[in-house]
C-alpha cells in the first residue's frame, strides 16, 4: 500500500446532513419510544402518552423528510450521493467483496465492501419505520398523512370530526374503531420489530466504523464531519 496520504474530499455536504440529523433524530425517537413502549411501567398517563407521541411523530417527520431525500438523492445526486456508490448490488460487487476480504486493510473511498451491506441493512430498517410510523401517526393520534382517513372511517357523524381526539370514544362508533385496531396491529408488530433491528444494527454500525479505523487509519469519523478522509495517492474506489 502507497504510505502517501492526501487529504481527500470524499462526503459532500448533503450526505453529511444527512448523516447527523438522522443520528439525532432516531436517538430521539428511540428514547421516547422506549418510554412509550414501556408507559404502563413508568406510570405514564394518558395525556403525557398523548403529548409523547405527538412529539414523537413530530421529530418522525423530520426523520421521514431526510430519509426520503437521501432516498431520492440516490438516485440523481453526484459522485458518492449515488446509489451505485453506496449499495451492494451494482456490477463488480463479488469481486471487490473478494479482494475486501484478502485484503481488509486496503482504504476505500466511500464506503468497503460490509459497509454497504451495513448501509443496505440500515435502509430497510428505517424505511420500513418511516411507512409504518406514518400510517401509525394516523391511527393514534390521527396525524397527518392518513389521519383524517381514519378519523372518517371511525365517525359516528361525519360532520363533526373535529370533535374526535385520540383515547377519546366521543363521536367514535365502537365496531369502526375495533377494525381500526385490527389493522393497526400487524403494523406496529412491524415498527416494533424494525426498531428492534435498529437497535442491533447502529451498534454494528459503530463498531464496524471503530474497526475500519482502525486498519484504514484514514479518518472516517472526522470525514462524516468535515467531508474528508486521508487516502492513499491510488486507492480503491467505491
């Protein structure tokens, strides 16, 4: 391997956005989902459980616009914005996976070889908590982007929706909102077991960034911050 480091701009900016306000806001979102998860325990009351889950769809949605952003950006951003940069499924995959596993100490631009599948695992985890995290936004506290959906399917009289909030029966017919119940249930069976991966995949996450480090040695934390990483004159490209 060429000694020779050069200081290498490598994460543009938007994927360092990107990055940072997703470790926020699923550091949030986990926190009070947790507590959520365990109110009955903790004592939680009815309205704290409101107030918590409004605030956990509200930093839901900030979670959900980035992700879909980075999302699209895969597809008409630059250089390693795209996701033939950043996923396993491009052409060469198996050979590069191959020479990564002769040779674990080689420096990649982007992203090795396990850190795509990291980054592939991540993204189904979380784009699968992004969908059902908004249709449970809907049949909880009736948020938007199906809560008035679900409020007219559960209304008594459908000229006062306002009048129905969430744990509330007021204007509620009891048979709609059991159906409503059934639905919801394979879905936050979903959004339970995707946070569950979440919790397993972001300490491999680190743990695998703790170790690329250390046999790169080419500064990938402080590249997430600043954009640039030190590479060999000829390394190999993602």
């Amino acid at each position: 391997m060429n000694k020779t480091r050069t200081l290498t701009y490598v994460w543009p900016k938007s994927i360092r956005l990107f990055h940072w306000i997703n470790v926020i806001t699923i550091s949030l979102l986990i926190v009070i989902g947790l507590i959520i998860f365990n109110g009955k325990t903790l004592g939680v009351t009815v309205d704290a459980k409101i107030m918590l889950k409004t605030i956990h769809v509200t930093i839901g949605y900030i979670f959900a616009i980035n992700l879909i952003i980075r999302l699209v950006m895969g597809f008409i951003g630059s250089s390693n914005d795209m996701w033939s940069q950043t996923l396993p499924f491009m052409k060469g995959y198996k050979k590069e996976l191959t020479k990564f596993r002769r040779s674990p100490k080689q420096v990649y631009t982007g992203h090795n070889p396990i850190g795509k599948l990291m980054v592939l695992a991540l993204l189904i985890a979380m784009t699968i908590q992004m969908a059902t995290g908004l249709i449970l936004a809907g049949t909880d506290i009736y948020y938007p982007p199906l809560g008035q959906h679900f409020v007219k399917s559960i209304a008594v009289d459908d000229t006062q929706l306002d009048v129905i909030k969430p744990y509330s029966k007021v204007n509620v017919d009891d048979e709609r909102y059991k159906d409503l119940r059934e639905f919801r249930s394979p879905i936050i069976t979903a959004h339970v077991y995707a946070f569950y991966a979440l919790i397993i995949l972001i300490p491999l996450h680190i743990l695998g960034v703790i170790v690329a480090e250390q046999r790169e040695k080419s500064g990938l934390v402080s590249a997430m911050i600043n954009g640039y990483k030190f590479l060999p004159e000829k390394s190999n490209n993602d």
